[in-house]
C-alpha cells in the first residue's frame, strides 16, 4: 500500500504518481480463498486496481470461509467491517437474515450499472436470491460436484464410466478384481456431495419448506430419505475394502489419493480440475463425469457451491461506488476468462460460457472436462427441491452432520441412527434459528 508524505512544491511532478495512487478511493475487500486460488483471486485486485486510476481495492485474504466470515461479524460489531466479503453457500441465510447488506441488484442499479440478471445460470442465480428473484449477493467462485475418475483403471477392468449408484458398486468390484492391491475408491465424508448433491440431483428433499426457501419453520427430514441408504452403501463399500478412507488426518485426502494415482475414484468439486492438472502422477490420467444417480431416478440439477459476493452496509457512497466498479469489471468476459483459466471454477453467466465454448475453450487439456460441470448444473431447470438450501446455521447443520458419519463409519452406531442424531441436533439449531427472528420473514 502507498505511503503518502506531504508534497513539497519543488517534488510535485516527481511524486505526482504516488500523489495519485494515495488519492484513489479505498475500499476493503476481505476474502476466504487460499493458496493458489487466494492467489488469483489476489490477482483481480491488482488487474482491476491497474486498470483505473479512481478506486483501490483493498484486498485481505483469510485461511478459509468460515474464518473470513466470523471475522467480518466481529469486526461488523467494531464498526469496521469490510465493503465487500466473499461468503461461501453455507453463510447464505444467516446473511440475508442479518439484513446488513446491501443487495448486489440493487446497488448497480443505484449507480447505474448495466447488468444482465437473467443471463445468469439459475442454478446458480436462485442460490443467492430472494423470494422474488431479486439477487442478493454477486456469485462468483462458483462450482458444482463431479466425480473423478482413472481411465487406465477403467479401460483396463472393462468398464463403462458409471451413471448409477449400482454401476458404480460393480465397477468398484471389477476394479478390485483386476487390481486387489489398489485403492478403487478414496472416500472422505464430505457433506456437500454426500448429502446435499445427492439430495437435489435425486430429487428428494433435505428438509420441508422446500429445503427452506418457504419458511424459517423448517425442518431437517433426510433421515426419512434414500439418503440412508446411500450412506449405507458408502459403509458398506469401506467395510468391504470396495473403498478406503483418505483424509487428511490420515496422511492423505481422497484427493491426493487420486492424484499420486492410489485410487481409481474420487468425488470433489470441479474447482480441483485445475489443481490437478497442475500437480499429479506422470502415470495418471482421468477425466470428470457428473455424479451418479440412483437407479430407475431421473436426473436433476446438482447445486452450486463456491462463493459469493456480499456488499456489506455501512458504508459511504465512494466506498460502494469502487466495490460497484470492481464486480463491473470482473464480470466482463476478459476477465471471467482469466478468472476460469486459472481456476477450476466455472462461468457464471450463460453468455460467458457460449463465447468460452465456441472459442474451443474445453475442447482440450487443461480445460477440457470442466464443461461436466455446467451440464451437471444445467441438468434440469431448477425446481422446489434443487434450487439449493436456505438454512440458517448452516455451517453448524454441516458439523453435526460430519460428526455423526464419522461414528457410523466407525461402527460406533447405525447410518440410520447417525441420520437420526444429526436431524434432531440440526432441528434444535434451526429451532433456535428461527426464535433468533421470530416475526421475521425469508425475503
């Protein structure tokens, strides 16, 4: 950042570009990407902040979502919060609830900002909308899940990429036969492909209102669901040596599994498309499929997951005006192709992605594969039960429920009684939820 001095006469024309950098309008923008993902994100400051000589962003990064989240509340209650945050899906409720934003829609239109709403994906859109459709928070790092895949494992037992979750059961039995003394499957709970992908892409419900969006009296129901048996099959993969457990506390995650070429299979999100092509054994190749569905079930849109971009309150006319010019500017399409191509994320808006697809842009390595991920989120227009979940504590909902699968698998209790116990826990969180604001509505 610059350091301004007092300007003496004589030194005007010599300092007058740090004159001018200390002039710019400041704005703080505090985000939870890491790594080499933090880092091209760090990137579109510079490349916005290099592109005008008006605003400056001010861009902090922070070790993950839920950290950059419950440091913005707190330096919110200090008065010094952000302008803009980067919130990942599972903080979408608790921030429309909190009421202490400013909505992304409205904000461009305030300063007279031409954005066109309707060309974003509606899997992605009705994630971060109200009621009405008014969008409230500008998506961004969006992503879906897919399963990754050996096509030398594949090719060599003789079999298809599954589609079906009782495909995928033989393949891992054909897997083990050809090769018993490789992992067939790397398998970490992760709640976001386990349950909540599972859930909209077979069409049934994670709990009423329809997955909340119709009221903040709802409850948790995918203890009712053929959501058990799912997780029943995944125990019951692991208990057979089908699938082996890698996480991190272990030594390594399902991921790196895959990618030093242990495990045939692995289920992330796309956005870890680019980071294995950057890093994985010279013996490996793979590509990406969508999820499979349950047998004899059409299939349905999976949900977006990433983050999003919330303009918080609070601020001065100048502040919001720089954050207004910054989404501007990265929702051009120079800078969404930079933005995708260097990431594993996803374009956003339909026109974004036709212009990237024409361009031949996922017609060859490294990009090649990340289209799964759009027709995976295109699958179906989004309907009451695959537009996402709007669920307050949802961060904690998520813990409970990884706490209680983690005993199953470790024959602690059922699948069934984990699902059990973790809906009642989450219900009682919701419960609390929704006392937090009685007389209140989801906008």
């Amino acid at each position: 950042m610059t350091k301004t001095y007092p300007a003496l006469a004589a030194l005007a024309l010599a300092f007058c570009a740090t004159t001018a950098s200390a002039d710019k309008i400041k704005f703080d923008y505090w985000y939870g990407l890491s790594g080499d993902l933090g880092a091209v994100l760090a990137k579109t400051c510079d490349r916005f902040n290099a592109a005008q000589d008006k605003y400056e962003a001010v861009c902090t990064g922070y070790d993950g979502y839920e950290l950059v989240v419950q440091s913005a509340i707190a330096a919110f209650r200090a008065g010094k919060a952000p302008a803009l945050l980067q919130s990942f899906d599972a903080g979408t409720a608790d921030l429309m609830m909190s009421g202490q934003f400013y909505a992304v829609t409205q904000m461009m239109k305030d300063y007279k900002i031409d954005i066109d709403w309707a060309d974003y994906f509606p899997g992605i859109a009705n994630y971060y909308s109200s009621s009405k459709g008014e969008m409230f928070s500008m998506p961004f790092n969006s992503s879906t899940a897919v399963m990754y895949y050996n096509t030398d494992d594949l090719a060599a037992a003789g079999v298809s990429v599954p589609t079906n979750w009782d495909e995928f059961g033989e393949t891992l039995k054909a897997l083990k036969a050809k090769n018993p003394a490789k992992c067939a499957y790397g398998y970490e709970p992760q709640v976001w492909v386990d349950l909540e992908q599972y859930s909209s892409i077979n069409n049934v419900p994670m709990a009423t209102n329809n997955n909340g969006y119709d009221g903040l009296d709802t409850k948790l129901v995918y203890n009712t669901t053929s959501a058990v048996k799912h997780m029943e099959d995944i125990k019951g993969w692991l208990d057979a040596g089908l699938a082996e457990m890698k996480v991190s506390a272990g030594g390594m995650n399902s991921q790196e599994a895959f990618s030093q070429n242990l495990c045939s299979f692995f289920f992330g999100s796309i956005a870890n498309h680019s980071s294995l092509n950057i890093k994985h054994a010279d013996n490996l190749h793979w590509d990406v499929a969508m999820i499979p569905t349950e047998k004899g079930v059409e299939r349905h849109n999976s949900v977006v997951g990433g983050a999003s971009l919330w303009v918080l309150a609070g601020k001065s006319e100048e502040e919001y005006r720089g954050v207004a010019e910054y989404l501007k500017f990265i929702a051009t399409p120079a800078e969404i192709k930079f933005w995708v191509s260097n990431t594993g994320y996803i374009p956003v808006t339909k026109t974004a992605y036709d212009q990237l697809n024409t361009e031949g842009f996922y017609a060859a390595a490294p990009y090649k594969g990340r289209e799964v991920a759009i027709a995976s989120l295109t699958a179906t227009v989004p309907g009451p039960l695959n537009r996402g979940f709007r669920l307050g504590s949802m961060i904690q909902l998520r813990a409970e429920w990884l706490s209680d699968v983690q005993a199953a698998l470790a024959g602690q209790m059922t699948v069934q009684a984990a699902y059990d116990q973790s809906v009642e826990r989450g219900n009682a969180l919701l419960e609390k939820f929704a006392k937090t604001y009685a007389g209140k509505t989801l906008p």
